[in-house]
C-alpha cells in the first residue's frame, strides 16, 4: 500500500518571475511566480486579506473521498479531484465528485503498470493542455502558479483569490502518523516520501483545530498545518495556485470571492502558448547547465 507518491524535484529555483522545477526525469517545468503579480501591486490591489478563509465546508463531500490514495501513490491526482470538489462546491453549492475508476485512469497516463507516483508541474502542464475526466466530464484549468510558501501574505491571498494552493511535502513519518496537527515538532522526524495534498483554508482555531495556520486535505480528511511549519522550506518544496476556468471563475470570470481572473488568465495562456507574459524571460538557471 503506497499512500504517497509524489516524486520529489531533483532541483527547484525561483528567478525572474518564474519558478522552476528539474524533474526526476531530467525535465524541466517552469511556471509564473505570482509574487511577481503580488509585488507589482496587480494581486495586491485586488483583495483584502480576510482574518480567515475556509473553502473546506462546502465541499467535505468531495474532501472525505480517499480517491484510491489509501491504496496508491496517487496523491497528485487525488489532489485534483479534491480540488475540483472545492470549487465546485463552493461556487455552486454542490461539491463534483469524480469516480475512482476516473482517478486510476488520470493516474495510469503516468503509470501504465506501475505505482510510481507523478510530478506535480507535469500533471498540471496535462491538466492545463488536456484536462481531466472528472464525473464523465473533461474538466481543464487555465493554468497554476507557484507561490512562495514563505511568504504569509502571499499564501493567503492565494488560498483567497484562487481557492486552493497544491502543496508538494517531503512528509516526515510524524505528519504521516498525525491525523490533527502537523507542526515542526512532529516533523522532526525522517523524511518518507514526497506528498501532494491540497491548502484550501487558513485561519486560528478553524475547523475544530486548536492552532493556528493552513488547513488541508489529504486521505479522507483534514489536517492543520501550523504556520511554523508552512512557512519553512523544510517539509514544503513546491505550492502552485490552480487558476480553476470555469469550475471557480464561472464564464463571467469572477470568482466566489469576487476576483476578476483575466489579466492573470491572459498571462497564463501567453506562457502555455510558449510567448513571455511581461514579468521577465523565463531562463533556466544557468548552474543547471554545469
């Protein structure tokens, strides 16, 4: 039984307005860094941080799904799903949930035989160019950008603006045992594999935790992460917003919080389009080259 299976980056590096990923492969991933957006006053104008933000009640019917993460490596997919659930739930009132025989045939595009886990940038780059079948439904997203998960304001005003934030965990045996809060304290133990799970609320003593920090949702439930811990690059080496098209944005763009999602859409399409949105040239770092 694998209930991880993210595949850990080989390298990562944010420069120039991009944050990049190097594979196990061998392949490299760039995506938008939207401190860029944040720091040029675009994002920052747009919101008001709230003291709390809680995307999880209205779709815990989608969140307790264990989408076959409690058998498989699938973590990268059944963060999708789960993420998908939230948007929908919460723009719509009722949470989409896909199957489990739908979650297996996402995750055998990578994994034909095998239980080897995915990389998050190449799923979303699939989810982005192709999309999911979710509940008998292609489901595309506009695109993802990383977020600097040491930066507070940055991470809230993400989980307000686009919903959620995929996390990729070097998760340590202590979180792996948790089913409550997972804080530098239980994470002081060894590093077990590489997991994906979706933030997709913050705030103090929210939804029954007694700490402070980012709740997520991974194997049927949820869990706390302490700001402590969330803010370091300890245990979190990847967080992508997942600009969610017509699932959070509806055809007027505007989603639940009321964020007008097209100049950022604009930017994400130049890049899928392979063009340079304005926030600088998205070089590989040369030391990747030595």
């Amino acid at each position: 039984m694998n209930m991880l299976g993210r595949q850990i980056p080989l390298r990562t590096a944010r420069v120039g307005g991009y944050f990049f990923v190097m594979n196990q492969d061998g392949t490299i991933n760039a995506s938008l860094d939207l401190s860029a957006y944040w720091e040029g006053g675009q994002t920052k104008a747009a919101v008001e941080l709230p003291g709390s933000v809680d995307w999880v009640t209205k779709a815990m019917d989608s969140i307790k799904r264990a989408y076959k993460n409690n058998e498989y490596g699938c973590c990268v997919i059944s963060s999708l799903f789960h993420i998908v659930g939230t948007w929908t739930g919460n723009d719509v009132g009722v949470a989409l949930q896909g199957s489990d025989a739908e979650v297996m045939a996402a995750y055998r595009i990578w994994n034909p035989r095998g239980d080897n886990g995915c990389s998050i940038a190449t799923v979303n780059n699939y989810w982005r160019d192709h999309g999911i079948t979710i509940n008998g439904q292609i489901h595309k997203i506009d695109g993802y950008v990383s977020v600097d998960n040491t930066n507070k304001d940055l991470v809230k005003a993400a989980l307000a603006l686009f919903g959620n934030i995929k996390l990729g965990i070097d998760l340590p045996q202590g979180w792996y045992d948790s089913k409550g809060e997972w804080n530098p304290s239980n994470g002081s133990t060894r590093i077990i594999g590489g997991h994906d799970v979706p933030a997709l609320a913050y705030g103090d003593k929210i939804l029954g935790f007694t700490g402070d920090g980012v709740v997520i949702s991974t194997w049927a439930g949820i869990r706390l992460i302490t700001w402590d811990a969330f803010l370091s690059t300890k245990w979190i080496s990847e967080a992508y917003a997942v600009l969610g098209s017509a699932d959070w944005a509806g055809v007027d763009d505007t989603a639940p919080n009321g964020f007008n999602t097209a100049v950022l859409k604009s930017d994400l399409q130049l890049l899928a389009n392979g063009q340079i949105p304005s926030v600088g040239p998205p070089s590989v770092p040369l030391d990747w080259l030595i």
